[in-house]
C-alpha cells in the first residue's frame, strides 16, 4: 500500500496514514478527525496484531485497518470508533492468515512475564493447558475471551465489536468464561 505524504498526514505514525486514492472526496475536517483517529487508536491496533500473529506483521496490518477506516469513514460510527476498528481488525487478521504459511509451534518465541513462581517447566505447562483450553473452546469464545483479556473490551465496546447488543456481549463472555473454565479444568494436569 502507497502511503501518501503530505503534510496531514507528515506527522502519523508510519505506516497508518491516509492512502492517496480513497474512497469519498476528503475535507480538512475528514483530514483531523481521521489524525486524531490514528493518534489515539494505532497503539491499541498494533498491540492487537502483535497479540494474534507475527510481532513485524503488526503495523502493516494496522495500516491495513486504518485505510479501510479512511475509504470508509462516512460510514464508520463516530460514536463506537474502536470497536469498529476491532472488528475491522478480525477480518483484516483473518485475510492475512489465509495469505500466509503456518509456523510450527516450536518456531514460535515464547516471551512474557513470568507466571509460576519462576520455575520455566510449571510456566511451559501452565501454557500448554492453557493453549489448549482455549483451543477447545471454539472461535468465537476464543476471540471473545480475548477481546476482553487482552484488549480490555467489556461492555458496550464487546457488543460493539462482535455486533450484537450490549446485553447479547455479556452472556457471550460469560459463557465463554464458562466454557474456557470447564475446558481448562478438564485438562489440567499439575
């Protein structure tokens, strides 16, 4: 993707400016707000790949989410801006792993703080059951669960990003909490 230079878009962070060719004419006004956008919003995009895929991927797909925000901002809610852009980042996530050739688990860095008392065999168990309850459970469970422990969305942010209403986002995070409780129980073995 071409990122245009100029001088709206001089001082974005790279990578998450406005594309030259987008969707409907632009205004000064559509210029700052999408600049604030960027600014409040590129960190918890970033943080969001990172979390789900390959940590070099996580800027040109945030880039990806935001050029479709900027061909699509007249329709996009001004009032629930980053659920929308978390949904947004689950298809984009989605039409990048189709692209892409699976990793072998063993290939993959393991990194983050440690979680039992410091003993790296409890800790490499810990996440093996882990990743395995949360396998079990389903993909919808599983992003849902993960929506709300990593990206801190409950609430009205969850409903806005699974696109459903607010009361139909609290039951699903409880039975998915439910789910991911009775998997993991099922599987621990220490």
């Amino acid at each position: 993707m071409r990122i245009a230079n100029t001088p709206a878009t001089a001082d974005m962070s790279e990578g998450a400016a406005m594309p030259e060719s987008a969707g409907p004419a632009e205004t000064a006004a559509d210029v700052d707000w999408f600049t604030v956008i960027v600014r409040e919003h590129s960190t918890a995009l970033v943080r969001y790949f990172a979390r789900r895929g390959p940590r070099q991927d996580a800027e040109d797909l945030a880039a990806e989410v935001f050029a479709t925000a900027w061909r699509r901002r007249n329709d996009l809610p001004r009032e629930a801006v980053l659920p929308w852009l978390y949904r947004t980042a689950g298809f984009t996530l989605a039409n990048s792993r189709r692209k892409h050739i699976d990793l072998p688990v063993d290939a993959v860095p393991e990194s983050g703080a440690v979680r039992i008392d410091g003993d790296p065999e409890l800790n490499l168990l810990f996440d093996a059951e882990l990743r395995g309850a949360l396998a079990s459970v389903g993909e919808r469970d599983r992003q849902i669960l993960l929506l709300h422990a990593w990206e801190g969305l409950d609430g009205a942010e969850l409903a806005g990003v699974l696109g459903i209403s607010r009361s139909g986002a609290d039951a699903a995070l409880s039975r998915a909490r439910k789910r991911l409780r009775e998997a993991w129980g099922e599987r621990m073995s220490f």
